[in-house]
C-alpha cells in the first residue's frame, strides 16, 4: 500500500463498489421488477450488516481485501429460523479453506489483525460469505500484490531511490580526494569531519590537499523517471484502471476521459458487481426465494451521457 499506484486502484474500486446504491427486488406475477425493501436480507445488506459498521464501511472494507488479497470474507451469524441476521467481517489472513471427504470447509483462526481473541472455527459454507477474485481452482482467488511483487517491488524502488536523490538536491554523492595514502582512521576522521559540516549545514574546511568531487545525475541514472511512469502504468492495467483515475493525464483528453469513465462501469466495475451480486443472491437468501428475489447494484447514474449528449436522446424521443 506504500505505493501510490496501488493504492489509489485499491481506493477507487473500493469507494466505488460501496458507493453504489443497493438493494433486495423481487419479480413479480406480471413479469415486473419491484424492490423488496421490507424484506430482513435488504436492511442486512443495504442499511446495516453488523453493529460494528455500515453497509458502505462492510462493502468497501471487503472490496479493499479483494484487491489486495484476492479473496474476501465475511461470517454469516443466523437466526432460529436459519435467515441470516448479521455479517462480520474476516481478514483473509485467519481463513484456510480446505476440503474433507469432498466437502469444502473453512477453518478460520483466532482474528489477530482485528484485536480480538477466541477459539480457531471449522465453518461450513453457507456460514461463511466469501468473494473471490480471479481463481485457478474456483474457490481461493489469487493474490494480485503476490502476483505483481516482482512489478511493485521495482516502483518501490524507483520510490526510495528517488526521494534518496531529491534529499541531496538532485544529486549523486561526490567522493574525497586526497593526494596521500591515509590510514582506516584517518579516512574515517576525514569522513566524519566532511559529513557533520555537511549535515549541519556549514561549508566544510578542506586541508592537506583534500578535494571533493561531486557526482552528477548522468542521462541513464534518470532512467528510472521512465521506470516509474511505466510502473504504475502497468498497475493500473492489472486492476483495469483507466490512468486519468489515478492521476495519470498524459494520454488524457476532453474527449476521452467521458469514454474511459464509461469503459470504467463496464469492464472495471461490472464483473466485479457480478461477483458480489451471485455471492449474496446464494449465500443470504433462503431457498424458496432464489428463485424470484435477487440483489442488484444501481449503475445507472454512472452510465449517463453528458448533458448534451442526454438532451438530444431525450428530445429524439420526444419527437
């Protein structure tokens, strides 16, 4: 998360997967769609999975395990009546999922990275709601930041090598010349005495012949200007971020920014809304009800058009 890159991806889509709106419908005899807000899976999902946090603090707290950790979870705490009550998020950290005699379960331990102390659990799946991302076995997502240590890792040190750089000014460490061969101590002493003046701010005294010689930046040390640009570039591709969303403008034009906002919803966000929508759809609602009532994620108002764009498709349709 120290990389900006990977932060900022990790933000946008958590902020945007809980800033949608979302909501329990149903289907109704006459082939119409009409919302099932009195319904408890509704409140549970739209307004408060736990007494410990918001729908939006829920949603966005699972997106952010999602993007870091490929997998999300949460443990489903249920009534008398098996109708799921209350939601309580865990840190991917403390779940192992793992098959007995073909049945997938899940062990989950103690929760250390949220303070709270307890006794390790065997949950079975429909105790547990859990979102995956991209899979090679169906059920445990991969780990993006493992899978991009390697691209991360070089930004990192493109980050520590370029703040280093900007603390000396903008430039290389110069060395000290001096026209005798000195002993261990005193080029230690000469080193100490140059480096104190320098820290402190003065302008040190040179003696005995001593010279310094300063190191510029050279063309190929400033390469990694190009490295870094690169970097995060090649992040925000492996979350599907369009650059300008970032802060990256330097392909970004009037023209298609609307666009790539509108690819954002489609390709970004959609699969990700799939996910969450089929999760909840099997895991919170009872049997008898799959089969005509369902979650669904409002985006519309990120689809629209611009205002003229909208102006003239209504008056198109007017006409």
């Amino acid at each position: 998360l120290t990389h900006a890159a990977v932060f900022a991806c990790n933000r946008i889509l958590s902020d945007s997967m809980a800033s949608l709106p979302l909501g329990l419908f149903r289907n109704t005899p006459d082939g119409n769609t009409e919302p099932a807000s009195t319904r408890p899976e509704h409140r549970l999902v739209a307004v408060s999975p736990s007494v410990l946090y918001t729908s939006y603090n829920f949603r966005s707290t699972l997106q952010f395990h999602l993007g870091l950790r490929g997998n999300a979870y949460a443990r489903i705490r249920r009534d008398g009546r098996g109708g799921a009550r209350e939601l309580r998020i865990i840190h991917p950290a403390s779940v192992r999922p793992f098959f007995y005699k073909d049945e997938l379960f899940y062990e989950v331990q103690p929760d250390a990275y949220a303070g709270r102390s307890g006794v390790r659990e065997v949950l079975r799946p429909d105790e547990i709601l859990h979102l995956s991302g991209l899979s090679t076995d169906g059920i445990v997502g991969r780990s993006p930041i493992s899978l991009l240590r390697d691209t991360i890792g070089i930004g990192l040190g493109n980050r520590d090598y370029m703040s280093k750089l900007q603390k000396r000014g903008g430039q290389l460490r110069g060395y000290l010349k001096h026209p005798n061969k000195l002993n261990q101590e005193q080029v230690g002493g000469l080193r100490e005495n140059f480096k104190s003046a320098m820290t402190a701010g003065e302008i040190p005294l040179l003696e005995n012949g001593v010279e310094y010689s300063a190191v510029s930046l050279t063309p190929a040390d400033a390469e990694f200007i190009n490295t870094h640009k690169l970097t995060t570039l090649d992040i925000a591709r492996a979350y599907r971020i369009p650059p300008h969303m970032i802060g990256d403008l330097e392909r970004a034009t009037f023209s298609n920014i609307e666009h790539q906002g509108l690819e954002f919803v489609k390709h970004t966000l959609l699969p990700w809304i799939k996910n969450w929508e089929a999760e909840l759809n099997r895991k919170l609602l009872p049997v008898d009800l799959q089969g005509t009532h369902f979650f669904r994620f409002n985006v519309e108002g990120l689809l629209r058009g611009d205002i003229k764009a909208r102006m003239e498709a209504y008056t198109k349709a007017i006409q």
